[in-house]
C-alpha cells in the first residue's frame, strides 16, 4: 500500500504542476501532521536554549578546550585537538550553530517582536542570543552577525562577517537595552524557559552578569570601554546570591535530548567500562589534580575517582590518596598504567539527570573581586569577593546531590590553607583571582576558562610539544572556521580572514586576544 501511495504521488507530481487550480488534496497530504507550519515561539526558545548550551559538546568543550586547558589528558592520537594540539576538525563543530540555535533565535525574535505585550520574551531572546553570539565569536572572532539566520526570512545565502569589536559593541548595546525594557506585568516564556521559568528580575540579573563577563573581556583591548560596561553592569545588579544562578535541569529518560549532554557525551565518548580501556584514551590531566591535591580542595574528592578491583567488579574510590592524573601529550598509545589514572566520578558529573550550571556566582564574584583590584568597584574588597566565590564554587556542587555536596567546615578548612593573598603584588591577586576561576568552572562552562585564559593568561599553563603537532608547541587559541565557507561564501570568508592575519588556524587570535 506504502509503495502504490509513493508511485501515485510522484505521478501526481508533474500534473499538479499543470493543473493548479485542481491540486486533489495533495496540498493537505503533503503536511507532517507532527510538525507546526508556524514558529511557535515558546517552544522554540525552549530548543533554542537546549540547542545553544550542547552544540559540539564533546568535540569543543571536551576534547579540544578541556584537554588544551590541561582539566583532562588523552593516551591517543586522533582525540588529541588539545592534548597535542592535532586535528583541528573538533573545532570547526561549533559552526553548527548557525544551522541550529542562531536560525531558531532569529525566528523566536521575529515573531515576538511584531506584539508590544511581548516585550518580556523579546528581551529574553536578545539576552540569549548575546549568549550564543558571545560564544561564538570568541571562539571564531569575525563571524556572520546581523545578517545571521537570514536564510529563511530574507534568502540571505553568503552573510557578511561582521567584526568582533562591532560584535562585541552591539551585544553590549543589546544586553543594556534588553535589561531596560523588561516589564513584569507583561507575559512571559513561563514554563517554557528552562532557565528561570518566565522571571524577569533573574533574567534581568543574567543579562548584567553576562555584560560584566562581556565588559571585563575588553580590558586588554580597550580598558576604557572595558571599565565603562563593568561599572554599568555591577550597577545594574549582578548574579551573587546562589538562588539567581542559571541552571538548566536535566531528567534521565528514554529522550536523549531531556539527558544532561556533557554527561552522555562523556559517557559515550570515554569512561564507559570501569576499569577498562576508554574509546578516546581519556583520563583526568595531571595539572588538574596535582593543582587540586596541592592545595587540599575538597573538589577532588567530588569530581575524581579511580576504579579499583573488587571481587569480579570494580569500585569508584574517591580517596585523594589514590587520585592520580594523566600527563597531556606523553603517550601514543594506552600505557601500562592506564588504570591507575584519575576520571570522572559516575556518582555525580556522569550522571544523566545531572544539572547545567550556565551562569553561576562563583564567577560573578570573581570578577568582582578583579574589578576591586583595577579600581572600578569599592562595593567590597577583594577578599571579601574571592571568599564568597570560592564558597558559591563549592556550594554549586550540591546541585548534583548528596555525593557532591561540600560541608562548611571543609570549605573553610580550604580557605584556612589557601587564604585571599591580599598583601601580594596585583598580578599575584590576579593570578590567584583567575586560576580560582579554572577551578570553579570547571564542567559548568569550559568555553569561559579557554576566554578568560586567553584574556589573562591565567592559570599558567605548560604548553606541550608533540611531534607534528598543528601549532609548533603552542596552546591553541582560536577555533577553525569550516571548509564549507570557503565553498559557499567564499567572498565574505576570505575578507574576514584577511582581516584577521589572513588564517584560519588553532594558532589565529581573536580581537580581543593581546
């Protein structure tokens, strides 16, 4: 029956396109009953915040950020994009937004724009998309922006690339103007934001948090614009109190998509047998754990295990003891040894119904805390902000349940042996300011601790030299823009990477980037 219905549809075909006015039907049939022919915006914002958060989990945020920033280390060769600085290709994953996320935000934008009652959830998708936008050109630097997502709406095929630092000014711009215009007697998202379910003092809160990450992004490029955006967004009223956190809950169920991406990605890519050799050779890096066992954070025992035989089984054992981290770019193949590595702990990071922490206040804090050294905040001292970044640091791991909860008495006990160095020298509060921040965002955003090391050079970081490595021994710093762009924008691609040095390499930097 299946098949005389396609024959009687490809016959029809032809005649439909000679007849009209007579179309039988066919019209109708041809209509998924499953799918909307029209944008319904709270549900495609719900995708659009999925879809934004997980783009190239594994290949970006795991193999080439999380290995290049030293949090985790690779035994083999093809994984490598940031253990030993090969295969460029992970990196060019994240373009994927603009096929997703980007085109699902200009649609959600589009049609909530056209109802002044609307208001609420349009400044909601401007924040938002300054979110992925923000991501996107740091990672890439001149990319398509105001012609992005045009496709549909405008046949706008080959989008110009606009540049970072106009970029950075109209997210900034877009940000402010968003924060302003929230009304809470209007409508909102509700229950279709995964974030903060509709409430726009939080959302309000977010959008100035990200404008004090955004603003502290341009202090070595333009320290002027840089304090100016700092002290509007700390004026504004910033994310600092653990119930303003953004947070995406994650459920463990028969969809895929309702599972948290970095634990199924981690699970699916390395860490599948306990005790057994991982598919990509992946374990803890040494740098890691040793900076985590030398300063006796209680992180360790959170976020690490190392499997130990038990009868015909093996045991997750979380004893800082055994925790031993894998050196970056020493192997080519598994070594004999490679059980005894450190890896996730299935108990907390690797579980399915884990949640996101997108924006948190353990960051917010720590860049109060700089923002007091370069003078632009007296709110507090430098201290004073470190101390509650590092208690929120600690303090979000109970997200992830009991195993992952810290006591007070052992975050103090951490604070006792590490205390705020407030009588060294700026750049040794600034060192100590951001290696924190390596730390503390661990898992929730490795994206941020590749900017910020970028921006500060923070933690200090030993490059590897592995033979035939991509970048002549230096840690990557930018991504790769795909080879689809050469292909199918051709012009707007080779403007934009002539602007940029004139490559398109994990060694190119990004505006910002001095």
């Amino acid at each position: 029956m299946m098949k005389n219905l396609i024959q009687k549809i490809l016959f029809a075909a032809p005649l439909a396109l000679m007849l009209p006015s007579c179309d039988n039907g066919f019209v109708e049939m041809n209509k998924d009953p499953n799918k909307s022919s029209e944008v319904v915006p709270g549900f495609l914002f719900t995708k659009a915040q999925l879809d934004a958060v997980s783009v190239n989990y594994t290949g970006a945020a795991y193999l080439t950020i999380g290995q290049s920033m030293q949090h985790f280390a690779t035994c083999k060769e093809v994984p490598a994009a940031g253990d030993k600085y090969f295969n460029y290709g992970y990196s060019t994953g994240n373009w994927g937004a603009y096929t997703g996320a980007v085109i699902e935000l200009a649609q959600v934008i589009e049609a909530v724009s056209v109802n002044p009652a609307d208001v609420n959830k349009l400044s909601v998708a401007r924040i938002w998309k300054a979110y992925l936008f923000h991501r996107l050109t740091d990672l890439y630097g001149d990319i398509p922006y105001f012609d992005a997502g045009k496709a549909l709406a405008d046949k706008n095929y080959a989008p110009k690339y606009d540049t970072q630092q106009v970029i950075y000014a109209d997210m900034l711009k877009e940000l402010d103007e968003a924060a302003k215009a929230f009304d809470t007697t209007k409508p909102t998202f509700a229950n279709a934001d995964l974030i903060y379910g509709g409430d726009v003092t939080k959302w309000k809160k977010f959008a100035y948090s990200l404008m004090l990450r955004l603003g502290m992004r341009l202090t070595q490029v333009d320290p002027t614009m840089a304090k100016t955006w700092v002290e509007k967004a700390i004026a504004g009223g910033i994310i600092t109190a653990d119930a303003d956190r953004a947070v995406i809950a994650y459920v463990d169920g028969t969809q895929t998509a309702s599972r948290n991406f970095i634990a199924s990605g981690l699970l699916s890519t390395d860490y599948i047998t306990p005790g057994g050799q991982n598919i990509e050779g992946g374990k803890f890096a040494k740098t890691l754990i040793d900076h985590l066992k030398g300063t006796k954070d209680p992180r360790l025992n959170v976020i690490s295990i190392v499997w130990i035989p038990s009868g015909s089984s093996f045991v997750a054992d979380t004893s800082t003891a055994l925790q031993l981290g894998m050196p970056n770019a020493l192997y080519n193949n598994v070594p004999e040894n490679f059980n005894s590595f450190s890896e996730p702990n299935p108990n907390t990071l690797l579980k399915y119904n884990a949640p996101l922490l997108v924006f948190g206040n353990a960051e917010t804090n720590l860049l109060l805390a700089e923002a007091t050294l370069r003078g632009w905040y007296a709110g507090a001292t430098a201290k004073d902000s470190y101390d509650k970044a590092v208690k929120a640091g600690m303090g979000q791991w109970a997200l992830f349940g009991a195993a992952a909860t810290i006591s007070d008495a052992k975050v103090n006990a951490y604070l006792d042996v590490n205390p705020y160095n407030a009588a060294g020298t700026v750049e040794q509060q600034m060192e100590q300011i951001h290696t924190q921040k390596w730390v503390s965002l661990f898992l929730e955003d490795e994206y941020e601790i590749f900017s910020n090391w970028r921006r500060t050079g923070y933690p200090k970081l030993i490059p590897t030299n592995y033979p035939g490595n991509l970048t002549g021994g230096k840690i990557p710093t930018r991504f790769v823009i795909p080879d689809s762009e050469e292909t199918y924008n051709q012009t707007n691609f080779y403007e934009a990477r002539t602007r940029q040095g004139g490559t398109n390499t994990l060694s190119s930097i990004v505006w910002w980037d001095k």
